[in-house]
C-alpha cells in the first residue's frame, strides 16, 4: 500500500500523523509513505528523524484582522491544490490521510478530487479550518471527541470517534526503565519534564524560569528538564543563563523534546499546554500533570480541554493570568506535589487521568482506513 500523509505547523498536527504512519508501517512493514508539509512547519524536523520522505507545497492561513497576505493566502488555497496534484501523480498513493493544519487543505482536495481514498483525523473538540473546508470532500474524518460532530455539517455516516493515535513507546516503558535509557542518576527523586510546545510560548517559559530559580535550585533531590519550543529558544536560553540556571546539573534545557515517550514515561510531574495530542500522551501514560493551557486558540478549546481533567480530579489547571506575578501559584503547587504527601494527590490524578485514554486508537484507525481502501476498489 502506497499513503501519502500531510498535516503540519505543529507537533499537535505533525505526530498524530507520524502515530498513524507509524501503525501502518508496522502492520504492513512493505506500505510505502511520504509525507506533504510546508517549508516553516516542524514537520521538516519532525518527518525525516521518523524516516519519512517529505514534499512541500506552499500555503498559509488567513489572518483574523485585515491584512495583505490575506490576499496572499487566498491565492494560495486556490492554487496550491493543483501543485498537490503534481506531488499525488507522481507518488501514485492508494491512501492518502491529514491530520489539520492548512497544508491538509490542497493535498486532500486534490486527493478526493481524483477518486482516492481520503481521511482526516481531528484531534481537538473544536474542527479546525482545514477540516470544515474539506468534511464534503473527504471519505472519513476520526474524530478525538464525539461532540467534534457537532461543529460539523458533513453527513454523519463520514464520522467515527478514535481517540488520539499516540506514537509507539508511550505506554511500554516503565518510570525505572525510562530513567535507565535517560542515563538519569537515582540521586534524583522526582523528575519534572515541562514543556511549551513546538513553537514556544513565552508565558509557559517565563513561569517554568521562575520554578526553576525559586524552587529547581533549591532542591536537588529533584531533575527539571524543560523545552522551549523553537521561536522562544534563543530568548528563553539568554534568560537561563542570566538567572545562573546552567550552572545547576540537575536543571536542563533543550528546543525540543524528540524522545517524548521516554522522557514523560520517566517523568513524575509535567507542566504543559493542554493541546488534546498532549492530553491523550499524558492520559495513556497517567501521568501526574499541571496545564496551563494556551489562551490563543480557537474558541479557547485547551482551557476547556484542561477544566474537563480538572474537574475530574486528573490534573491541576493554571491560566496564564494567574501567573503574572513570578508564578507563585504554580511553584506552590508543585511544591506541594513533589512531597510525601503529596504522593497521595499524584496517584489520585494519575488513576482518574488513564480514564481518558483510548489504547486501541491506532488499531481503530489502521483497520478503517483498510476498510475505505477496499471500498474504493469495489
């Protein structure tokens, strides 16, 4: 079988698809895939260390205020489904699955309108852009939440909830044999593994900073690693070195987070956005978690995401607001956590977070889209 996969911009786009990718591949070990992005997105990083061929095509999305490259934009989605074609012919897929991103718009227009089999796999509760444009032209589209329906006016034979696809290795390592692959010393007590997605978000940084002089530093029973994300990097790095922080070797600081199912598997706290690809690794895993959810999103679907957790007892919830004021907030509640006492805590949100996972969600899919294969050649 032949796929050709697109989705890009973010880790929440671009590792769903490499999970699906991925489950392919090891149930069809001749399948053979490539991959569409942009030229910007992480998917270039992302795509080749998965071993994946990758192709571009240029678009972006349109600005919510008035701009010129609206203009830009809108040529793009007219004229970048015909380049799409060109990369569709010459790969000659059976298959061909997005998961969001405005990259999933040409190539899965193209696709559809050359008879082959399509899929979309949404992942947030919210439909994205790309996913409305495209729900009448596709065969399928997986759905991470079943109120996702809603948001959409295909018909409703096209949707089937799945869950997340989550990459392999998030729930088959142990916290001990985690720690054995990291190198990490048993000195440690608690490791803390923070991140702010792949691009960045300076209010998660500053905070996880702030935790880091104020409390990291002053405990080292305790192993923090922490990801900026790529636009914060340079920043974030300059600020580290100014508060003395790589001075400290239980404290680490990295762009990126390749080996995310170790390092979370290793982890006995995270502190993260509260995107639904991120929810689902830390709900298979179950693991102790803090959000601080991104307030820049549509109809602001990760703080939603984090307050249906936290009421549930399977998190702790920050908005970025309440941590203005050197985090105060965030340091005491991991303070808190990393105790004795707070054990007890940890293993409760442990318990009721696993009961949001969906393990069978890369079986669910790689058997549907088989399915759409063989419909398709009927």
């Amino acid at each position: 079988m032949r796929v050709l996969m697109t989705g890009g911009g973010t880790g929440g786009h671009v590792n769903p698809a490499l999970a699906i990718a991925n489950t392919i591949k090891q149930n069809d070990p001749d399948a053979v895939i490539e991959y569409v992005g942009t030229k910007r997105g992480i998917e270039n990083k992302l795509v080749p260390k998965a071993g994946y061929p990758i192709h571009h095509v240029q678009v972006q999305g349109l600005r919510r205020s008035l701009s010129p490259a609206n203009i830009k934009a809108a040529w793009l989605a007219l004229t970048s489904p015909g380049k799409a074609k060109k990369i569709i012919r010459e790969f000659k897929p059976d298959l061909v699955v997005g998961t969001g991103g405005y990259v999933s718009w040409p190539v899965c227009k193209a696709a559809a309108s050359m008879g082959i089999p399509t899929a979309l796999h949404e992942s947030n509760a919210i439909a994205g852009v790309a996913v409305k444009m495209l729900q009448n032209s596709v065969d399928r589209i997986y759905l991470n939440f079943e109120k996702t329906g809603e948001t959409l006016t295909c018909p409703r034979e096209k949707l089937m909830k799945v869950g997340n696809p989550v990459m392999k290795g998030f729930s088959s390592l142990t916290r001990d044999e985690a720690r054995r692959q990291l190198g990490i010393p048993d000195k440690y007590k608690y490791i803390i593994l923070s991140y702010a997605g792949s691009m960045g978000a300076e209010k998660v940084n500053d905070a996880v900073l702030c935790l880091m002089r104020e409390f990291t530093a002053k405990h080292p029973e305790v192993y923090h690693i922490h990801a900026t994300g790529s636009i914060e990097l340079e920043l974030c790095t300059s600020q580290f070195k100014e508060m003395g922080l790589d001075q400290y070797e239980n404290i680490e600081l990295c762009e990126y987070i390749y080996d995310m199912p170790v390092k979370m598997a290793a982890a006995d706290l995270t502190i993260n956005r509260a995107g639904a690809m991120t929810v689902s690794e830390l709900a298979i895993t179950g693991k102790c978690a803090i959000f601080i959810p991104s307030p820049n999103v549509a109809e602001n679907h990760q703080y939603k995401n984090a307050k249906v957790l936290c009421d549930a007892g399977a998190a702790g919830l920050f908005e970025e607001k309440e941590l203005t004021d050197g985090a105060k907030p965030l340091i005491a509640e991991v303070e808190m956590l990393l105790t004795e006492e707070g054990k007890k805590i940890r293993d409760e949100r442990s318990e009721q977070i696993r009961r949001f996972a969906v393990p069978q969600s890369n079986k669910l899919i790689y058997q549907d889209l088989l399915k759409l294969v063989a419909e398709k050649k009927k």
